[in-house]
C-alpha cells in the first residue's frame, strides 16, 4: 500500500525517544526500512510500532530489503538483481509458503531467502516475479 493511500488511524502522539531515533536515521521525509528496524532493536521495541510512528510523523519508508518502495531514481530495487534466477527449488519454495490467498509474508520470505542463501533484494524480486504479493511487513507497510 502505498503512504499516500495510508490513512492512520489513529493520530497520538509519538513517544519522544522513539521520534529523536526515527528522526536521527531518517533523510528528511524518508527512511530506510533497514534504519527502521535498526531503531527498532536500538529502543527494544516492536518494528511494527517504528512503522506506525513513521506513518504519524509523515515520514515515509523507502529502500526495503526486498526492493519495495523506490529507491532514489526509480521505482523499484531491483536493478542489480532484474533478470536473475534462484537457485534450485527457490520459486518452488517461495510458492509453498504462501498464504491460502496466494501472498506471502516478509518474515516468510526473507526466511526462504536465508535457507537458500538469496539475497533478499532477489527474493523480492523473484516473489513479484512470481505474481506474489508480500504482506504482513515487519513495520506495517503492506
């Protein structure tokens, strides 16, 4: 989903240290989701509530792990990786931990993507690849 059609839900206030951390990794209106979850870890908390601070503060996500979101000069991550299979069993892999309504999660993925030793940038590429939808991010994107 992308920020625009986001409508937060709720608009409370933005724990002050959690603000200064997203504030600190962020570039202006963007940050990475690799600095979401470092500030996730850094503060002890859940990443889901870095994204929804970020979704308050009007800050955006870019340059995800599995090449969601943009990255600067284009729409999507995947230049380096475009074109390039998996390894052996991969797609299979990928299409086995799908949801009954054909999406897969981050978590998931990036799990597949560990066991076959794939970058993740190409397991994000090969789901869409594949037609599949991720779901369920780590800090509530999509």
């Amino acid at each position: 989903m992308a920020f625009d059609d986001k409508s937060v839900l709720i608009r409370r206030p933005v724990d002050e240290r959690m603000a200064g951390e997203i504030y600190s990794r962020s570039s202006g209106p963007l940050l990475t989701c690799s600095a979401a979850i470092a500030a996730a870890e850094r503060l002890g908390t859940d990443p889901l509530e870095i994204g929804r601070a970020a979704d308050v503060m009007g800050i955006r996500l870019t340059a995800c792990q599995l090449g969601f979101f943009g990255f600067p000069g284009r729409a999507k991550g995947w230049a380096g990786v475009a074109g390039r299979p998996g390894p052996p069993g991969f797609d299979d892999a990928v299409r086995s931990v799908r949801s009954e309504g054909g999406s897969i999660s981050c978590a998931d993925l990036w799990n597949v993507a560990e066991r076959f030793s794939v970058p993740r940038i190409l397991a994000g590429y090969i789901a869409d690849r594949l037609g599949i939808d991720v779901r369920s991010c780590q800090l509530g994107a999509f």
